[in-house]
C-alpha cells in the first residue's frame, strides 16, 4: 500500500514536471518568433555569407588561364573559376 501512495505521489510530481516544461517551451518558442519578426527588418549585410571564391593576382587573366591555374597541378582545370578583372583570378572555395 505504501508504494502505491508512494508512485501516485511521483507520478504527480511528473505531471507537474512535464507541463511546466511544455509551458517553457511555448513560451521560449513564441519569443523566437517575435525575434524573427526584429530580425527581419534588419540589413541582409548584418549576416555575414561566406565568400564563393577566393581571389588570386594573375596578370592578363582569361578565363581559360583561372580555370588552369586554380587546379591543383595533375588535375583538370576548375570549372568555376573565373576572371574579377584583369588582374586578378577569382578560385572557387571546395
């Protein structure tokens, strides 16, 4: 009779437990929202992106020339390298 009273009394106390963290969670998960909403109006440059490609001087630069001068030497040429400007070669990041 004594553990019956005893696993009502903890059962209880469980209920209790697992409403005041379903209680928590709705809360926690309502505030994200109206964070969201903040985040929203914000700048998109606020979030920084990484860069696709990293750049690389190469003098005259063609596109041809970027693409064989990103690969790693014995390998064929990188397909999505390309040319900045002139001078300068634009290596796609693996």
């Amino acid at each position: 009779m004594y553990i019956m009273a005893a696993l009502k009394k903890n059962t209880s106390s469980l209920c209790f437990m697992a409403v005041l963290m379903v209680a928590i969670m709705a809360t926690a998960l309502l505030s994200s929202c109206d964070a969201r909403k903040e985040m929203d109006h914000e700048p998109a440059a606020a979030f920084s992106v990484p860069a696709p490609c990293y750049s690389k001087d190469l003098p005259n630069c063609t596109d041809d020339k970027c693409k064989k001068f990103c690969a790693v030497p014995g390998k064929p040429p990188v397909p999505g390298a390309f040319c900045n400007d002139k001078s300068s070669c634009c290596c796609p990041v693996r």
